[in-house]
C-alpha cells in the first residue's frame, strides 16, 4: 500500500476493496449489494467504510449526478503485499 500510515485493514474494509476490485467502480449502494449475500450492511456504515478508506488513500471518488462513484486505488496484489508485509514486521 505504497507508504500508507497503517498496514492493516479490518475484514470490512477488505471486503468492501474486494467488491471495488470486482466491480471496477461501483456506488456505495453498488458495493453494500455485493456485500449483501455475506455481511447485510447499513447505507451509513458502507458510507463510512468507504470514507475511511478514501482517508488512507486506498480508494477514490468522482460525483455522478448526485451519487459518488468509487474505485480502488490499490490492486489487490499491492494491498496483500503490503499486508503480509506489515505481518512479516510485526
């Protein structure tokens, strides 16, 4: 994750990168969907996860009308090196 704060992401925050990376880009209603099946989440909370991750600089948004439309900006490959990485430190 070239040179973030903190190696270490929560199973949410992966999951909702992994939607990202599926998807390409999606809305924060187009990610809550594809979490839907394994973790049902509120609007807020995909909001706030999304928020966050913008905050490290692991994923971006452009406006659309009146809906924000994300994408990762990280690949998967990165964001697991990183991770096994900040383990392998540890």
């Amino acid at each position: 994750m070239s040179g973030r704060a903190d190696d270490r992401l929560s199973g949410l925050q992966l999951g909702v990168l992994r939607a990202l990376w599926s998807a390409g880009e999606a809305t924060g209603q187009g990610v809550r969907d594809s979490l839907a099946d394994e973790r049902p989440l509120a609007p807020t909370t995909v909001a706030t996860l999304l928020k966050r991750l913008e905050a490290r600089g692991l994923v971006t948004h452009r406006r659309e009308g009146r809906q924000f439309v994300y994408r990762a900006t990280e690949t998967a490959r990165d964001v697991e090196s990183s991770m096994v990485a900040g383990l392998v430190r540890d």
